[in-house]
C-alpha cells in the first residue's frame, strides 16, 4: 500500500513538474498569431480594430470574453447576423476559417490573448470540437 502511494505522489509530482499550462498557452498563441496573420488579419487588421460597423474588433471585445463558445463557433462555422461587440451592432458575414480545430483553438488562445485582451483560460481542441453546428 505504501509503494502505490508513493507511487501515486510521484507520477502526480511529475505532472506538476513537467507540464506546464502557462507555456502550453503561450506555445498556442504563437501558433494562433501565424494563423491570424494567413487569415483573419485581412478583416479585423493586424492591431485587431477591425472596422467599425462593418467587421467586429477583436481588440478588448467582450464578445470573446462573455461568449467564448460563440466565438468559437463563428471561426469554426462561419457567422451570419447581427452581433454586438462592444456596445456597437454588427451584421455582416464571416465565412468559416477552414482551420482543423487544434488550429482553431490555437487562433482563439491568441485573439483572447492579444490586442489588450486577456483570458489565461485554455482554449483546447477538445473545446472546439465540442463546439456543434447549430
């Protein structure tokens, strides 16, 4: 019984030791940047603006903080409707990115982490594969 214990407290050790949220959070937002770069920087441009009433800011939106599902969704399935963002309405569309969901969660990690936003929640593929077409 005092081996599995031991045992149990030193695989847990390890986990603590050898991984490391933070850095698997900043790894994804690099990855995310490149992405954002290829895609999403032609719309809501390199210092996440956007532009007004035509394409939402990514910039301190509290979209991407009060609905991260959402968000997620619009990147996976493409958007069509009205939306507020900051206070301000938008009805435009938005395509599907076409991005695998390991990427998508990568570009989500680096909008929710970027332009003065910042949500130290992990976006995982596991959260965006949940994520269903309605």
């Amino acid at each position: 019984m005092k081996l599995l214990t031991i045992l149990g407290c030193g695989v847990i050790y390890s986990l603590a030791f050898f991984s490391n949220p933070q850095d698997e959070l900043n790894k994804s937002i690099a990855r995310g940047k490149e992405l954002y770069k290829e895609s999403c920087i032609t719309c809501h441009l390199a210092n996440g603006e956007g532009v007004k009433g035509t394409f939402p800011p990514l910039a301190k939106a509290d979209f991407l903080s009060k609905y991260p599902e959402k968000a997620i969704h619009a990147v996976k399935f493409g958007m069509n409707g009205p939306i507020k963002v900051n206070g301000i309405d938008y009805n435009n569309a938005m395509p599907p990115s076409g991005f695998a969901d390991d990427e998508i969660a990568d570009v989500m990690n680096y909008i929710r982490n970027s332009f003065g936003n910042k949500n130290t929640q992990l976006i995982t593929e596991k959260i965006v594969a949940a994520v269903k077409e309605k």
